[in-house]
C-alpha cells in the first residue's frame, strides 16, 4: 500500500474503501475508471488487471489522500466475504445495477444489513451503476 504524504512531511495511512454487490453490476468497471478514466462496456468478472485493490490519490491544492479501494473480484456475496475483506475498512460502496431489480432487492433485503452488522462506523453508500441500459420489467410495472 502506498501512503498519502501531508504537507507537514507526515505519513498517513490509506483510507479503504470496499465495494460489494451482486456479480455483473458493474464494481471493476467503476474500479477501471478510477484508476484510468475509461469504462469498459465487456462484462468482465475479473479485478482490474488481475488485482483486488489499487490505490487512488486524489489531491486538491496541498491535500492529498489516498483510496484503497477494493474489488471482490468476482466473489459476489457480502455473506460469503472473509471478515479480512471487510478489516480496516473506513467505507463501503454497495453498487446495483440499473438493468436488475434483482441487485437493488438484494441490498434491500440484507445486504445493506450486513454490512452495517460488520462495519458500524463506516461511512455507507449505494450507488446505481449502468444507468443506460433499460430496466427489467419487475414488480407489476416496468421502469426506465
């Protein structure tokens, strides 16, 4: 892991953020174009090149901090997820996709739960991913 250095010359540890959710919702693709600015429209269930986690540094005038943000890498389950997946992690990032009622029920259901159960002090945040595809007809209507 890298470190953000501060304008005082002191280290700080890098903050990590985890991202969950159901297989094919899109979490390496939002990895992708964090590390370099381009999505990638290939269903792909593996980390970006091969890698769980990458370090991001974003600044702003002299601040800096640095993200560890971390790819389940194809394994889809917050229930099956080691309890290493979720140690030291400051933020989760819970990614549904547009296209699947399915993925938004299961974080409605418990996933969000259970991460609440295994990281109480984090910050947590649900985000819709592939918003220009169309959604699936569900639940007695359809939606776009």
């Amino acid at each position: 892991m890298t470190t953000a250095s501060l304008r005082d010359g002191r280290r700080r540890r890098p903050v990590r953020v985890i991202l969950l959710g159901d297989r094919n919702v899109g979490k390496t693709s939002i990895l992708r174009f964090l590390t370099n600015g381009t999505f990638c429209e290939e269903s792909n269930q593996t980390a970006v090149d091969g890698q769980d986690e990458v370090d991001v540094e974003y600044r702003r005038g002299a601040a800096a901090i640095t993200l560890t943000v971390a790819d389940t890498g194809g394994r889809n389950s917050e229930y099956t997820l080691s309890d290493s997946y979720f140690r030291h992690a400051a933020a989760a990032v819970l990614v549904y996709s547009h296209a699947s009622n399915t993925s938004l029920g299961r974080l409605r259901g418990g996933g969000y739960q259970a991460v609440r159960e295994r990281l109480p002090e984090a910050l947590v945040f649900m985000v819709e991913n592939k918003v220009d595809l169309k959604r699936e007809v569900g639940f007695g209507g359809s939606y776009s």
